[in-house]
C-alpha cells in the first residue's frame, strides 16, 4: 500500500469522523489515523487531566499513556461507538491509576483559569456564592482559590469526577454516564449532591476555612 503524504492527506483526514478513523486504525494501524486523533483531543484532554490531576508534569504522563492504551485497547473499540466518551473514559482511569500510585489525591483548582483554556473558571463560584453575599464571596480571590482547591479534593471521588467533566468539559449527561460507567440518572444526582455540599460548605465558609470537609 502506497502511503499517501502531503495537504492532501490532511484534507481527507479531516473530512473523516473521529469513529471512521478510529474504526480504521483498528483494522490498519495507520500512523496518519493515530496522529489526527492525537492532533484533535490534545488541547482538550491535556486541559482536562491537568484539571483532575493538578500537575502538568503528570498529566502530560497521563495523556501519553491514555493514548497508548488506545493503541493498545483499538481491538475492543466496536464500529460507530462514540469516541470521545470512550477515550477519556480510559483518560479518567489512568489519571486515578497515577494519582494512587503517587499517593496523591486530585488538587483540582475550580476558579483559577488552566492555560489556554476557553472555560469560564468562575462559573462554578459564582453558583456556590449565589445572589447572597456570603464568607466565600467576601473572601479574597487567592483565599477562595485555596478553598476551592481543598473542598473539590476532598469531595468522594465519583462526585468530584462528575463535576469535574459537567463543569469543565462541558459533556452531556450520557456522555459523562459512558465514561464513568454509570446511570444517565445517578449523573444527575452526583451532580446535584457535589454541587450542593460544596453550596453548603461555601455557605459555611470562615475566614480561617482552607477547605476542611467535615
């Protein structure tokens, strides 16, 4: 087989779903396939583990092997399976599987802008703080930064992996089921009890609170 090179390459390539190129890198293991899927997710991703993990370092780690183990899993993945739940799927697993074995637990940051990212960070605050002022409006930006960070990491892990994709990365609800494996209807009620314990603990927030959880 001739390998085809060059803009015209690329024109196809991008003409082609993430499920036909998936679907035939499967079948051929094509390095053009792999190196579009890469090439198309790599900002997304990169932001998201760098969300949950809290480390650049780490999730560049992260990202690495999740891709490696989609070489390594592209015999499992079926025809016209949505690629994107399934990818940080394996995405989350190995961020939990690296966090564990360094012994470390998320140190997620909700209000501070990730590099490059186009999200709004404070969107999540200013639903916790709500119309009512409150100690974690009044509460300086550094001071509710450190908050976020301590409350977010000490949330149950399913909660704090809901929140995290729904908040962040903006995936429907039967998206976020897909990749944690779950209910389209326990999506929702891990959302509602991550976003009202946080309401609560910020509500309750003191000028010497770091994010304890009781």
């Amino acid at each position: 087989m001739v390998k085809a090179t060059g803009p015209a390459t690329a024109d196809l390539l991008a003409e082609q779903s993430d499920e036909q190129l998936m679907s035939r890198y499967r079948e051929q293991a094509r390095t053009e396939d792999f190196d579009e899927l890469v090439r198309r997710y790599e900002r997304e991703l990169y932001r998201y583990l760098a969300r949950y993990v809290g480390d650049r370092a780490l999730a560049d780690d992260v990202f690495q092997n999740t891709f490696l183990q989609l070489h390594l899993k592209r015999g499992l993945y079926e025809d016209g399976r949505p690629l994107r739940p399934w990818l940080y799927a394996i995405a989350t697993h190995q961020a939990v599987d690296a966090l564990r074995k360094a012994g470390r637990h998320p140190t997620v940051s909700l209000d501070q802008r990730i590099e490059g990212s186009d999200s709004d960070p404070g969107a999540l605050v200013d639903l916790l703080t709500g119309e009512e002022p409150g100690p974690l409006a009044e509460m300086q930006s550094e001071e509710r930064r450190q908050w976020v960070r301590g409350a977010i990491a000490k949330l149950p892990e399913g909660l704090r992996q809901t929140l995290i994709l729904a908040y962040y990365q903006d995936l429907k609800y039967r998206e976020i089921a897909e990749i944690l494996r779950i209910p389209v209807g326990t999506v929702k009620s891990r959302l509602h009890a991550a976003v009202a314990k946080l309401a609560e603990l910020a509500h309750a927030a003191g000028p010497d609170d770091n994010g304890s959880v009781p």
